[in-house]
C-alpha cells in the first residue's frame, strides 16, 4: 500500500508539472519574468516561485479570464501595484495573440506580487 501512495503521489506530482509549462505559452513574456530581486521568476502565478501551490492574485485572476490572455485581464491590476498585468508583461495596450512576439520583451515585471514603489502617475 505504501509503494502505491508513493507512485501515485509521483504521478499526481509529474502531471502537474507537465501543464504548468503550457500555460506560460498563453500569456507574453512568460518565460522573462523576475522577481523583486532580479531573479527568474517561472511560477509567476504561484506564490512559490516554481510554480506549487496556491495561486497568488495574478493565478486566480488567469483562472477567472478563463486561462486566457483577455483585453479585461490584460488590463487588470492583479497585484495592486498601480501597473496593469499588460504593462508588467510587456504588452501596454493589450494588443498580444498566442504565438506573437510581445511590443516590449525587456524590463517584465512579476505582474503577482508588488516588486516597485506604487508610480505617482498611473497611465
């Protein structure tokens, strides 16, 4: 009983990684992300920076817009920072589409957790 537990937990863990690398195709910049420190964030919808676990704001968000890369999500504000996840992700006017190269691929933000001081002016 006990090898059982240990080679479902095994499975259970491995397809749940195997889906987490098919949703960074759905959103820009996905793979450019960085955290607060400068450090390559790839779970940016985690509150674990691999990906386990609960979803910070930004991951309930994506689930909500369906798993999809919506001008309304695009446009949102998941995690209060005062940039929306467009202009965290590089796509300001919420223009990108599966498969395109995003308007600005340097300088991603985690578009889930408040790395910058909140901006005097929010465009």
């Amino acid at each position: 009983m006990k090898a059982f537990s240990v080679i479902l937990l095994v499975a259970v863990l491995v397809c749940g990684l195997q889906a987490r690398p098919q949703y960074l195709d759905l959103l820009p910049n996905s793979r450019n992300v960085v955290d607060c420190d400068g450090e390559n964030w790839p779970g940016f919808g985690h509150y674990n920076r691999w990906g386990a676990g609960t979803n910070n704001a930004f991951g309930s968000d994506f689930a909500v817009a369906g798993r999809k890369w919506t001008e309304a999500f695009c446009n949102a504000d998941s995690d209060g920072d005062g940039l929306s996840n467009g202009q965290e992700l590089g796509d300001p006017e919420c223009v990108w589409r599966v498969g395109e190269k995003p308007s600005r691929t340097e300088d991603i933000t985690h578009p889930g957790r408040w790395c910058q001081p909140r901006p005097k002016n929010s465009e």
